[in-house]
C-alpha cells in the first residue's frame, strides 16, 4: 500500500523534493501550493521540477542535497544523510533538530 | 419527404424492452471484494452517499461537476490509476515500513530510499504512548542513530489510546463498566483521572523523541476512546508546540465523528463530543498541529465508490478553513481504501487520486 501511494500521488521523498516540502509543512505548516511555492523559489527550480525525479536528481547532486543511492548511482564524496540536512537547513532557512542535537553533541 | 428512420442507442433499445446492456466494469467494495457494476449503478452509489454524508455532517454535497470526475475516476477498468504530473502531493507516512527488513534502522532506509517516502516514521509494533513509555531510552537511541543516516524527515508516531489507563490495564476506573450502570459521575471521574496519566504519558514521549532529533511527532488515530482521548492530545499538542516551536506535530484522526464517552469536554469553548472534520482541524490547528489527518471510516458493504463519495463530502468543508496542510487518512479501511490487508491497488489509487484532485489536499 506505501508503495502504491507513492506511485499514485506520492512526490517522491529524496528522489524529488517531497523531503523539501514536506519539511516546509512541518516546520512551518505551510500548506501544499506555498509550501512548493518556497522550496521551488530556493531551488530556482519550477514548482513541477519538485516532483520529476529526472530534474531533481541534477539539483540535489548540484546543491549537495542528498540523492538515492544504489548500485549504479554511487557519490561517494557528496553530502548524503546529516551532511546534507546541513545544506538544507541552510537553503530553507529553517532549524533542523537533528542538526541542532549533532552540532551540541559534536560540541560544534 | 420520406420520414428518417429514428436513431437510438442499443441501451436505450433494451430499456425499453426492460432490459439493460450498459457494460460492466469490474470495481470493489468496501472490503475489497471484486464485483462488477455499470457507470449508472456507480453514479447513484456515489450521490447517494454524498447526499447522506451532506445530511449527516451537515455539510453540501459534492458538486455535479465533482461527482462527475469521481465517476470517471470509479468507472474505469484501469488496472492502477495516479494524478496528473506536477500534482503530487506529500506523503506522510505514519505506521509505514514493513517491521520485517530486520531492524528499524533499514526499515526507515528502506522507507526512504526505495518507497520514496516524503516523511518517514519511526513506531514500535506496541504502538502506544503508555506502552512506549515504558521502552523510551531504546526509541530515543533508535531515532539518533536513524537521524545520522536518513535525509528525509523523521517523526515518532504512536497512537493515544485512553482506553489503556482504565482497569484492568491501567489505574483508573473502568468508565465503560460505569456508564452500563448508569454511574455517570463515577464515568466520567474515571476519565478525567485517566486523561491526566494520559497526557503526562504523551508529553514525555513527545519530549524524549524531540531531543533525542526527531523533526515532529505523529499522535495517530487519536479519539479512538472518544472526546476525551482527543482533548488528552489537544492538551499535549499545546504543550509540545510550546516548548518546540519548530517540531513538526501531526494530528491523525481516527474516525469522522468524534464520540462523546464522557460528552462535556470543550476545547476553548468547543464541544468535541460530536464534532466532524472541520470542526476536529480548527481545534487541532489552534492547539498547534501542523498537520491534520481526517479519517473516515469505511462501510464494507458499500462499493469504494459509494465510500470515497462519503468521506470526500464531510472532509471537503476543512479545506476551506484549513491554515495547516490537511492530509486524509488512506490506510487500510479509511476514506475509501477497502478493509483489507492487502488492499488492492486499483482501489488504493483511486482513493488517493480522488482525494487530491476532489479536495485538493495537501497530503496523504
């Protein structure tokens, strides 16, 4: 059913921008046309970029986001995972509170 | 001038010999089972449903044009069915994953990088703030672990659950042995203690996981034990977005209309006994949520049609005063996904794509 959804309706999490504009909803409740509105606005990208996986997979890889990983798509050396929240703390504008705890834990 | 002769259809030939010969098309019901139905069949089952649910939540029904377009998207053969591209929508996935990749760990990896999921969500199979109270420490490691290896945001979810703090699970009295006898005072004196233990419960759950790095917390199927399960979680809610201003705070219904077992709670001056959708979003949203999640639940002895024809009427008013993205319920038996464990896709799709393009959600 997860994948179902996915498919049908679903923008695509780290593969797009679904991550992007779903923290817009969550940090800031920012409703759907807004919130992809914003994050589109800072990706310099169209609002229907944030879904297609072929323009957003340049994107993330330009803008050190994190990408899929897989047997053919290796970056090592890129921003994956907490490297990348950093970046998109940064280029949203917004607090991250895994950023937060590891910069205090890390004693950053 | 020589009279033409009159043109008409096969179907309207067989009508009137009392017979019809509209085509089938196969379709489901409420729990899944597959039958076949015609397009006229499928029209009336969505307005009647729309008209009782109007009735019912005192609401409009669908626009003509709405059920229109719901009847196209019903009265397909289309073995999967999805939006148009460019208007997808974010999913939140609460209870998501499968439990059985071996560790939660590869679960939300999984989660993420295989199903695409836009909000991920760590959750115990005891999925319970009583219970996950008690195993905090070993959630809190998981979702700081899982923090350092997913990009995609992580909230913890549980259900509230009042029902657990009454005998013989819990330390109040046992209101649904009360209310039998006739013992309302003593009811609802049992719920109001239970609701004390059950928002300490939640505020500490909510607190350990958000400074443990979880970017919001997930209160699913809340009212399940009826208007003082949901004021319970309005009160954490308030809480939570108070001392975490950034978290995110998701708040899943667990059906249309909140039931009033103890039927005097007010939320600033709002009765809850008895709300629906609309009314649930506006205490949620003033509470502090930033997320509402309508649920309705599904009748299996209606078609999916007639189901999702229902739920889209009485969620529909939120969208017109929502100030936090809406996101319905589409898990097994709600808002016209069928009663099943395996819910099958071309319903599963139908239900999403009419949500989005019917209510235009903001979520799933």
């Amino acid at each position: 059913m997860d994948v179902t959804h996915a498919l049908a309706a679903g923008m695509g999490g780290i593969r797009t921008a679904g991550d992007l504009v779903a923290r817009m909803q969550m940090t800031r409740g920012m409703r759907l046309a807004e919130a992809k509105r914003y994050v589109a606005d800072k990706l310099g990208c169209t609002e229907r970029d944030l879904s297609d996986s072929y323009a957003m997979e340049q994107i993330r890889g330009e803008k050190g986001l994190g990408r899929i990983l897989d047997h053919s798509n290796l970056h090592p050396g890129e921003p994956n995972a907490m490297y990348a929240k950093f970046r998109i703390a940064e280029l949203l504008g917004i607090k991250i509170n895994s950023v937060e705890r590891f910069k205090e834990l890390a004693g950053i | 001038m020589t009279a033409q002769p009159t043109q008409t259809t096969a179907a309207e030939r067989d009508a009137s010999r009392g017979r019809i010969s509209e085509s089938r098309v196969p379709t489901r019901m409420g729990d899944g089972f597959m039958v076949e139905m015609t397009r006229s069949e499928l029209r009336a089952d969505i307005e009647e449903a729309t008209q009782l649910a109007a009735r019912k939540a005192k609401c409009p029904p669908l626009e003509a044009d709405e059920q229109e377009h719901l009847l196209d998207i019903y009265a397909s053969r289309a073995s999967f069915t999805a939006v148009d591209v460019g208007e997808q929508v974010v999913l939140s996935c609460d209870g998501g994953g499968s439990k059985m990749t071996g560790t939660d760990l590869q679960d939300l990896l999984e989660s993420e990088q295989r199903f695409g999921q836009d909000i991920l969500e760590l959750w115990h199979i005891e999925y319970s703030y009583k219970a996950i109270k008690t195993i905090l420490p070993f959630q809190q490691q998981i979702m700081q672990n899982a923090q350092l290896l997913v990009t995609a945001p992580v909230q913890y979810g549980a259900q509230p659950n009042l029902a657990f703090y009454s005998k013989p699970d819990g330390p109040a009295d046992n209101w649904f042995e009360l209310l039998p006898r006739g013992d309302i005072p003593g009811a609802r004196a049992a719920i109001e203690e239970a609701m004390e233990y059950a928002t300490k419960d939640f505020i500490f759950v909510s607190e350990g996981m958000l400074d443990a790095g979880a970017d919001g917390m997930d209160f699913d199927t809340t009212g399940g034990a009826g208007d003082a399960d949901f004021f319970s979680t309005l009160r954490a809610v308030k809480h939570v977005r108070e001392k975490y201003p950034e978290a995110g705070i998701e708040v899943g219904m667990a059906g249309e209309f909140v039931i009033g077992v103890h039927g005097e709670l007010e939320w600033e001056g709002r009765r809850l006994a008895g709300m629906w959708p609309r009314q649930q979003l506006e205490v949620c949203q003033d509470a502090g949520a930033t997320i509402y999640g309508p649920a309705v639940n599904i009748r299996t002895t209606k078609s999916c049609a007639w189901n999702i024809a229902y739920a889209l009427t009485v969620i529909k008013p939120c969208m017109e005063v929502a100030r936090i993205p809406v996101h319905p319920n589409v898990g097994e038996g709600v808002v016209g996904v069928p009663v099943n464990g395996y819910p099958p896709e071309d319903a599963v799709s139908r239900a999403a794509k009419a949500c989005v393009e019917i209510l235009r959600c903001d979520g799933l």
